[in-house]
C-alpha cells in the first residue's frame, strides 16, 4: 500500500507543480494588467503578414573590404526609430537581422514616412574647395584653366592640390539638372568629392570627410540671441558635438576661418548632396556651432531634422519593401487556424484509433500544451515584444506532430513492458525510464536545430525557429508534469490496469502475448519453435535485469 | 479489436520479424538510383525554379475580386510601363498575384492603383511588394551557415550520447540523403523555390535527426552487451530495434504528417502559393523520406558500420555454430 501512496503523491505533486506554472504566468500578467501596465496581454499580438502593413528592409551598403559594426547598425535602429516616432505612427517594430534593418509599419504609411525612414542617408561634413552656379561651367578666365597650384602634395585637406586634372574636368562637366548620382552610391572618405546642392542650385569640389553624424550629438533649431542678449527674430541651427567631434571640429574651423570664400565654407552632405554649406565665421573650440543665414522657422526645423535624423553612421538600401493587406493577413490568419484544427482533429482521431480510451491522455497532453504555448506567447508577446507570424503558426502546427511523439514513444515502451509480461502499474514506471531518455535526447536535437537556426539565421526563419525552439521546451514540460503523472494516476484504476479492452492497453486478445500473472510469460503456441525460444530467452535475459526487480515490488505492493 | 496493435505484438517478440539489415543491398541500390535521379533530372530540367524573392521584382496582390481575367492585370501593367514580363496567377478563390520585373517607386504606386481599378477593388486591397534581387539569397546563405553548424553540434551531441561516432556518421549519411531527394522532387517538379520552401527545408533536418535519435536509442539498448550474447548477432540485435520500433516510427509519422497535410491541403486549396504552402509541401516531402531513410538506411548502415568490428565478428561467428 506505501508504494501505491507514494506514487499518488509523487504524481499529485507534478500536477501542482504544473498548475502553479501555468496559474503562475497568467497571475503575473493578470496582476501586470491590472495594475496599469499597458503592454501586459493575453491577446498575443500578430505580425505584419497576417495584420496587414508594410515592411521595409534595409542593407546596409559599404564600401567594398570594410566590414558593417554591429554597434554602427544598432545606433541606425534606434534613429529610424526615432524618425518614425516623430510621424506619430504607433505600433511600429524595427528590428535588425544580421545586418539589416526591419522596419514594420502597421496599416499603409503615408509617403512622407515611407520617404523618412528610406532616406537612410549618411551624414559628412567636408570643407569646399570650389563653388559655383549647379551648370556646366569653366573655371578660371581662359577657359579650362588648371585649379591645382602645383604638383606638391597636398598638405591639409583644403589644399586645393587635391583637385586633380580629372576631377576638374568632372566638376566642369556636372550639370546639376542631369541625374549624376547612382542610388546607393558611396564615396570614399578619404578623397575629394564632386556634387551639387540637395536643391540643384550650385555645384561644389569638396575635400575629404572631416566628421560624420557620429560626431554630432544634436541639432535644434532656435532663434539667434542678439549681442546684447535680446532674442531677436532671426532662426538658425544650433549644433552640439561630442567631445571627439568638438575636438574636430575646433580644428577645422582653425583653418578654414583665414582662409578666402568659397574655402572658408563648410559643407555637410547627406548620401553625397550638400544640403547646407556655411561659411566659418569664427574659430569655434567649444563643441557647439550656430548655422545662421536665411532661415524661418520652418526651414530650420527641417535642417535640424536632417542634421539630426540624417546622421545615420552607414548609409542603407532598400531590400525589400513589402505591403500586406489586412483583408488577405486575417484570411492567412484564418486558413492557419484551420488547418490547425483539422491538424488537431486528426491527430486526436488517429490516436483514438491507435491508443483507444488512452486518447483520452494524449488529447489531455495537448490541450495542456496547446495553454502553455498559448500563455507563454503572450508573455514574450509583453515582455519580449513577441509578434505571431504566418511561418511561426507553421512552427506551431508542426509541433503537434512532434509533441505527440513524446506520448507515442511512451506508451509504446508502456506496450513493450506489457509485452514483456509486467502489470501495467510496473509497466508505466519501467517504460517512463527507459522512454524519458529517448523522450530527452530527440528534443534535445530538436532544440539544437531551433537554437542553431535561431541564432544564426534572419527573419522569417527566426520566427519559425523560435515556436519550434519554445514548443520543444513545453513539450518536455507537458510530458514530465502531466503525462507522466497522470499516466501514473491512471494506471491505479481498475479500467487501465485490468487490461479493459478499451483501455488501449489490452493485450489479451492479442495472438502472440498474454500476461498471464505476475512475472509470467506465456508464448503462444502458433509460433514457431525456434523462435519462441529465442524470444523466451530475449525476455528471460531482460527478466533478470528489470523483472526480478519489479516482482518483488509487486509482491510489496500486495 | 485492434489488428496494429497485434501486428505489434508480433513485430516485439521477433515472431514476425521484416529483415531490413539482410536486404540493405537492395535498399542501398534504391538509394542510389534516387540520389542520381534527384540530381539528374533537376540538372536536366535546368535547375530550381527560384521564386520573386531570389529573382527580385516587384509583386502585387489583389485580394476580393470579383473579376477573373488574368489578361486585365497584363493589361494594367503594360498601360503604366509597355512590354515588360508579367507573371499572373490566381491564388485561391479571390486572390491574383501579379509578378513584374523591379519597378520604380511611382510606377509601382500607377500600378497598383491601375490594378486596383481594373479588378474593381478597394486601392487598399492591393498589396504591392518589391524584392531585391539579394533578399533570398541573403536568406539562403545564412540558412546554409546555419544548417553546417547545426549539423556540426548535432553530430558532437549523438557522439557524446551514443559513445560512438559511427552512429553519427549513419545518422548524418541518411539526413544527406533526405536533403537531396527533398531537394530534387523540388527541382524535378519545377515547384517554386522561396524563403518559405527553404524554411520547411531547414525543418527536415531537425525532424529527420529527430526520427532518427529514437530508432538509435533502441539500437543502443538492443546492442548493450551484445558481444557477449550466445542467442543473437549484433546485425539481428539491429533488426529486432528496427522491427521493435517499426509501430512507433509508423504511428509518430502518421502523427506527425497529419497536422502538415491540413497545412498543405489549405494552404494549396484555399490560399494558393504562399508561406503555408511552401513550408508544409517541403515538410510533407521531408517528413516521408525522413521517416524511410531511418529505418531503411540509417540503420541498415549503421550495422554495416559495425558488425565488421572484431568483437561481433567474434561473437557472431559463435552464436552461428551454436545454431548450426
């Protein structure tokens, strides 16, 4: 009788053990909830392809041989944030995966944040080296005279030295009206650089980068405080440095500030355009500046914007830009749910055929589950920002399979056990301990596809990998606090251990076996001689291991 | 009553017994003949057939039509960019995919609202796409990265657990030809080769692992010791796990193709090409050759692996003359 009772208690104890799990995750969110925390749910949110909206993702686009900074494309992320929580859109997700930014935008953005979150422009600052109308010119009065002084080298970065006999030409040539830049081009840093205006309206030779957006820490428009302290009517852009950029700064402004125009002007580009090119009007060491000029309100705002949101520490393409539409994401939504129902109802039917009332176990395992992986998607939904994608319910589906192995394998050890001749109480006990290990090593592959694909792979893939990675988990879960125990549970009753035929476990009937007591093992006649007495040997052999063992227990339990 | 469950019966005490480790020549041959087919015919067809995603270009969906022309889309088109190629298909009852190559910015918008007038839709029920050319490949790359280490620490891990390497080698031997004989009915076939196809790829890996690791772990407990048995050789001791575990491996991918086969029967049906369907058709394929490659060459190999080994050439030799 003691046996009997510790294994009601043992199997008690998982199921409690299991109930506080699950009780355990739906209180904290309940109580998150309750208490005011606006993201706590249990409606587990759903990703773009079945709520509809548009998805962009970025590469980055680099010089070829240098190598994109994991930090580099982090600061990227949280600009664009930045920039597409200034348009007011809610619910937006951006994302890296490797190097590539995803952008989610519920519903259809308008084009102006499509516009903003695409121009992932790369700001610079080069100080000009010549300036003139954006036409086709000449330099000089007779003509094409040479710009370059002399063929020493160039000394600083505002030697006009720079300007090489081709780049010369090049800049002549530049008109501005004419498209003169590829998409996604990238200049070299450390050479000079021919280009027009964002507006069309001059064209510049602009020597090497002398800071990028990474030295710049902010940009606001205000208005110019007059000499005397008094705020006058006049806008302008104040610009802050970090200590390096200030450092930089300072610097520049030294040699630029002697000199005569255009090389006392300062340009800043965005993906290669000039949009503001100031003219140094001091030298200025304390790491802010002040662009003043023709600005109002309005067009100082929007050159803030630039300086700030444009500074960008890589430039990026667009990949992909993909538009769902919500009609066909809750079709999708709503095919998935099907074909997981009649995934569901197959596999309870198949197992009703295969395993008769002790369906009953399997159905029970999988609802189980199926909360689990229901509440725990709505946890990493709040706590992880977790969304549902098509290829994640695709995960899910297949883990029906997958789960429901873990009780076949089970029970077919169960079965084994019984063949052997072993009550069904013993059976359940003897078949656990070898079936756990199995159960243990096959999820533990499983996991380490998920794993492996999760952290190596990007996008769609991730999302798949994740469910598969997560029901794995709870499937071990299910299996050691609910399956186990019940089937402990179960295997008390009258019904189960009497071998009902119903009962999925009897064995009676069957033509090779019969248990025909404890420890016992009858043959049936009909086989052959030879093999009956290699399968009665094969059993005598594993009797002495495990049955002894599990007959004297038995004869405890009595 | 239950004849399976007879039938299993049966197949565990070894009265009925279907000797797979005997006949492995012929399911070696078989194997043979499938790998070259599955590289030859693919090879002969011209290759996969990529999807948009590795081709790049621009895609729309018009959802809720009530329209069923396909040459009004082609018409829709051509009135916003004249004789480019268009790819048309119906997905499902009321949704048509429209395939073009990349378009810019202002000509995708025309075409949208161009589709959405001819198909007399809302302009909202016209999803536009558009696909760099590197988007699939970018994908494939690091599924490829991925499926290499996955393989590398899959092998590590069964070593470890098993305590042997060859067990490794079987597994991995018949996981290489689940891979190429999915891929090639891919190819063969001509059925289109996306994102979501690679993922239900990547699947078959860890599900055909999987399947395997449970037919080994018998193997194991059969073979404990096996050398000092005077009943039975380790290539028997193989077979009977096989025969043992033959209801399992039938009943779990039963179990397991079920929930995929409602995927691919709604996903073909009802929603036409898209992430259900790709996913579930590669798993479907996957899930089958997976499940016929542990019992009828994993295992087999394995056996051959090992029996040659002198302590169960030894062993065998003696339970042979007691027999004989």
């Amino acid at each position: 009788m003691s046996e009997r009772n510790g294994i009601t208690k043992a199997a008690t104890k998982s199921l409690v053990w299991l109930l506080i799990l699950m009780f355990g995750i739906v209180g904290v969110i309940g109580l998150n909830k309750l208490f005011g925390e606006q993201k706590a749910t249990f409606v587990p949110n759903l990703a773009l392809d079945l709520s509809g909206g548009t998805q962009i993702i970025l590469t980055p686009v680099v010089e070829e041989g240098k190598q994109v900074l994991p930090e580099q494309v982090n600061q990227a992320v949280s600009i664009i944030r930045q920039r597409v929580d200034s348009t007011g859109v809610s619910e937006s997700q951006i994302n890296t995966s490797g190097n590539n930014i995803v952008v989610s935008i519920p519903g259809t953005p308008d084009k102006n944040t499509l516009a903003l979150i695409k121009s992932s422009a790369k700001l610079e600052f080069r100080a000009v080296l010549v300036a003139s109308a954006g036409t086709k010119t000449t330099v000089g009065k007779d003509g094409s005279k040479p710009i370059k002084t002399s063929t020493a080298k160039p000394t600083d970065k505002s030697d006009l030295n720079q300007v090489s006999a081709d780049l010369q030409k090049k800049y002549e040539k530049l008109d501005c009206a004419k498209s003169f830049r590829k998409p996604g081009q990238v200049d070299p840093e450390d050479k000079p650089l021919v280009t027009c205006s964002k507006d069309l309206t001059e064209k510049y030779i602009l020597g090497p980068v002398e800071l990028n957006g990474n030295d710049l820490s902010n940009a606001q428009a205000g208005t110019v405080t007059g000499a005397n302290g008094a705020v006058t009517n006049d806008w302008a852009v104040n610009l802050s440095f970090n200590a390096a950029g200030g450092d930089k700064f300072g610097t520049v402004t030294q040699r630029l500030f002697p000199l005569t125009e255009p090389r006392n002007r300062f340009a800043v580009t965005i993906d290669g355009y000039v949009i503001t090119a100031p003219t140094t009007q001091a030298v200025i060491t304390g790491g802010t500046a002040q662009i003043t000029g023709n600005f109002d309100q309005k067009s100082a705002s929007v050159l803030s914007d630039q300086l700030k949101y444009g500074a960008l520490p890589i430039s990026f393409t667009v990949q992909s830009q993909e538009n769902i539409s919500a009609t066909l994401g809750s079709e999708q939504l709503q095919a998935g749910l099907l074909a997981g129902l009649i995934g569901l109802i197959l596999v309870v039917g198949y197992s009703i055929f295969q395993y008769r009332s002790l369906a009953v176990l399997t159905v029970g395992s999988l609802t189980i589950a199926a909360i689990l992986t229901y509440i725990m998607i709505a946890l990493l939904t709040w706590r992880q920002d977790y969304r549902l994608s098509l290829s994640g319910i695709a995960g899910l589906i297949v883990a029906i399979g997958i789960t429901a192995d873990s009780f076949i394998v089970y029970f077919e050890r169960v079965r084994d056990e019984l063949r052997e001749g072993k009550p069904l109480n013993v059976a359940v006990e003897a078949g656990w301990n070898r079936a756990k290990r199995t159960i243990l090593v096959s999820d533990a592959v499983s996991l380490l596809a998920a794993g492996t694909l999760f952290v190596l792979t990007v996008g769609n893939v991730k999302g798949f990998a994740f469910t598969l990675g997560l029901t794995t988990l709870i499937d071990l879960a299910v299996v050691w606090l609910f399956t186990y125990p019940t089937f402990r549970l179960m295997a008390q009753t009258k019904f189960f251990s009497s071998g009902h035929k119903w009962s999925g476990l009897e064995l009676r009937e069957s033509t090779g076996f019969g248990y025909t007591g404890r420890g016992q093992f009858r043959v049936a006649p009909q086989v052959s001689s030879g093999k009956a007495a290699k399968a009665s040997k094969e059993a005598e052999r594993r009797q002495t291991i495990a049955e002894r063992k599990a007959s004297s227990t038995q004869e405890e339990t009595n | 009553m239950s004849r399976f469950s007879d039938f299993g019966n049966q197949l565990y005490s070894g009265e009925k017994s279907i000797d797979f480790i005997g006949r492995r020549k012929i399911f070696y041959t078989i194997a043979a003949v499938m790998l070259a087919l599955a590289v030859l015919i693919p090879a002969a067809r011209g290759g996969f057939n990529f999807g948009i995603e590795f081709r790049g270009g621009s895609e729309y969906r018009v959802s809720a039509s009530s329209v069923e022309s396909t040459t009004a889309a082609v018409d829709a088109v051509h009135s916003v960019k004249p004789e480019v190629q268009v790819n048309v298909t119906r997905i499902g009852n009321d949704t048509i995919r429209v395939q073009t190559p990349t378009l810019d910015e202002d000509q995708s918008e025309k075409v949208r609202l161009a589709l959405a007038k001819s198909y007399k839709v809302k302009d909202s029920d016209v999803a536009s796409s558009f696909i760099g050319p590197n988007w699939g490949a970018d994908i494939t790359n690091k599924a490829i990265s991925g499926l290499i280490t996955f393989v590398v620490l899959a092998a590590i891990l069964m070593a470890l657990y098993f305590r042997t390497l060859k067990m490794s080698a079987a597994a991995l031997l018949a996981l290489l030809h689940d891979l190429v004989i999915t891929a090639g009915i891919y190819g063969a076939l001509g059925f289109e080769v996306t994102p979501a196809a690679v993922i239900g790829f990547l699947t078959i890996l860890g599900y055909s692992l999987y399947d395997t690791v449970v037919v080994f772990d018998k193997i194991r407990e059969n073979t404990l010791e096996v050398e000092f048995s005077e009943t039975s050789t380790f290539a028997e001791r193989v077979n009977l796990a096989i025969n043992q575990t033959l209801v399992r491996s039938i009943n779990t991918s039963v179990v397991a193709v079920l929930p995929v086969a409602a995927i691919l029967f709604i996903g073909a049906f009802v929603l036409g090409a898209g992430t259900l369907r790709d996913i579930s058709l590669a798993l479907f394929i996957g899930i089958v050759v997976g499940t016929y490659s542990t019992i009828f060459i994993a295992a087999p190999f394995y056996s051959h692996l090992r029996e040659g080994e002198a302590k169960y050439v030894k062993a065998a030799k003696k339970v042979l003359a007691k027999r004989a």
